[in-house]
C-alpha cells in the first residue's frame, strides 16, 4: 500500500469553510482547538466513500465527530436494520459494533459490509451462544424465541423473531403464545412483562452500561438539576421506576421533541446526549451518562483506514444467514403492520 496513500490527512487552507456545517453541528462539542485533528479525517473520509460507492451507517452512540461528520445514515438498532435492508450502495460501513454489521450483511447479503474494527462487541451479544438457545429450546419445547437484535448471527438463526428495545412488546404480542423465550437482556424483559400479558422466560444477560447506572443516581440527577429523567429500557428497574420516559434511543429523540423539557438527563451511552444537543440546543442535558467502550473502538482514522484496505470485510455463513434472515425479516415485518 502506497505510504502517502495511508498518511494522516493534514490540515488544508478553507477545511472550516467547506465543513462549516459540521462545526456548527457539533457546536462545543468540537473545541476549535480540535478543528485540526478531526477535519482533515473527515474531509478525507467523505472523498474516499463517495470514490468508494459507500454508505457510512452510524449508530446513536458513536462520538458526534462520527455521527455528524462522516455518517450518512444514523439511528438506532432498528433503524440501521430497516437502512441495510433498503440501502442500494455497494459498500456498507457499519460505525457501531459487530451483530449490527452481521445485520447489515444479512439484510443486504449482496454488498459488501465492512466494520472499522473488528473487536468493537457487545456484552450482551457475549451473554448467549447458540448451544445456549438449543438447550433452551430443548427445555421449554414450543415455546418461541424472540431475541434482541443484541446478539450474534447464530443466535438470530435459532430465534422465531428479533426485536429492538423500540418493538420489543409488539414483537412479543405478535408471537401469539401465552409464553415466550425472551433473550438475552434480562432488564429489557423485565421492562416488556410491564407491557404485555405473555409470560415471558428471561436470560440472565445485561447490558454493561446501562446495568451500572442506579435508581439513587438517577434520583441524584432529579435533585440536584432539577431534571427531567429519560431512561433505556436496558436499565435495572430501579432506574426505570425514577424515570419520567422509558425508550429507546429514537423514542427518546421523540420524547424530547415532544415534551421540550427544560433540563434532562438522559439515562443512556453518553453520546446520545451529545448528537441529541445538536437537534434540541434549547434543552440542557446534564449528566449520568456512561461510555460504552465498544463503540468507542470506532474511529474517524479506522474509518480512514476501512475505507482505503477495504477490511474488515463482514461475512456470515449461508446457513446462519438463512435463519437470522427470516427471524429479522418477520421483526421488520411486525413494524411495518404498526406503522400502517
């Protein structure tokens, strides 16, 4: 590989022109000081993927340089699935972790899906194995499975159905079984029982940020901002019984558009907070919040680097595809019946 080719981008004479939009998206979360770090690998980055043919897909917890910077399509789980499964670019990269590449390929199995890095994983998606799901199935026989997108390509393939943290009770209801296999956020499913008369058997699988928030932080935020508290469902249930709004991530942006609250904590990945500022510069956003340190494994000089080797190149076998296919298919399938 030519070494001018793999360089750090240098700064250039009119880069705060040509990319004024971005700094005024990003506001003070782009110091001017950082302007020459981060603007030179995001000038290179939109030439190599429009050379490229490639749609960048980020998620809502990417660091704002990579959400408003370089992302052509941002969102949450189940938006970056419906995305794949409709996006016509020959190359997909996925600025999140690796089950949402795997979607990606999945859904789109025709292009070509690329992670910036390859260890960038998922506690929950390393909570549950396929053996894991078999012997489950084997223990409650005819009891459907409905596992979150938060999991590995096989466990998808042994799954009746997918859900995000935004369709997980509608998923659940449309199994049309008095019981249901509910893997692998145990948080997430005590949260969906609160909304659905199914009995639901839960997997003792957590989410590392957002198992270590607690109802006494979340209660701190109350009192000492006087904010208002918005939570993932991935949370304990003591933080969700403090919360004024529990969703996922575009229903909490829904929330916030909705309600125009003052002051809000947002009990979630920290990045949230910081893309959300952008849409909402009237609302005051204080802390908790938690990093994840898997998403922060992607960055805009891994991105570079994706973009120019062409690695690390997604792949899922036929097999597994096959089943994690339909299970996703009948997930997205659930949501457009709720939409018309």
């Amino acid at each position: 590989m030519n070494a001018d080719i793999m360089s750090r981008p240098v700064w250039r004479d009119g880069l705060e022109h040509d990319y004024a939009d971005v700094i005024a998206k990003l506001g003070d979360r782009l110091p001017c000081l950082e302007w020459p770090l981060h603007l030179p690998w995001i000038d290179a980055i939109r030439k190599l993927k429009a050379e490229r043919g490639a749609m960048i897909m980020a998620h809502s917890y990417q660091s704002p340089e990579i959400f408003h910077g370089v992302a052509d399509i941002t969102g949450d789980s189940l938006a970056l699935a419906q995305a794949a499964a409709d996006c016509d670019a020959a190359i997909i990269v996925l600025c999140g972790v690796h089950f949402m590449a795997e979607t990606a390929k999945i859904l789109a199995p025709d292009r070509t899906v690329l992670i910036p890095d390859l260890e960038a994983g998922c506690s929950l998606a390393s909570s549950i194995t396929a053996d894991d799901v078999r012997a489950l199935r084997a223990r409650y026989p005819g009891v459907p499975v409905v596992s979150y997108v938060n999991t590995s390509a096989a466990v998808k393939a042994l799954s009746d159905a997918c859900c995000t943290s935004a369709n997980a009770t509608q998923v659940v209801d449309a199994m049309a079984s008095d019981r249901v296999l509910f893997l692998p956020d145990r948080f997430l499913g005590a949260h969906v029982q609160t909304q659905t008369d199914v009995e639901l058997i839960l997997w003792p699988g957590a989410c590392e940020v957002h198992e270590r928030f607690t109802g006494q932080q979340a209660r701190h935020a109350r009192e000492r901002f006087d904010a208002k508290l918005v939570a993932h469902p991935e949370c304990p249930p003591d933080v969700l019984a403090e919360a004024d709004f529990v969703g996922s991530t575009s229903a909490m942006g829904r929330w916030l558009a909705q309600e125009r609250p003052v002051r809000v904590a947002l009990i979630t990945e920290c990045s949230m907070a910081d893309n959300l500022r952008t849409q909402f510069p009237e609302i005051d956003f204080v802390q908790p919040c938690n990093l994840c340190p898997h998403m922060k494994r992607i960055t805009l000089p891994n991105i570079h680097a994706c973009l120019v080797e062409l690695k690390h190149e997604v792949e899922v076998p036929a097999d597994i595809a096959l089943g994690a296919r339909r299970a996703l298919q009948r997930m997205l399938e659930v949501g457009r019946r709720e939409r018309l």
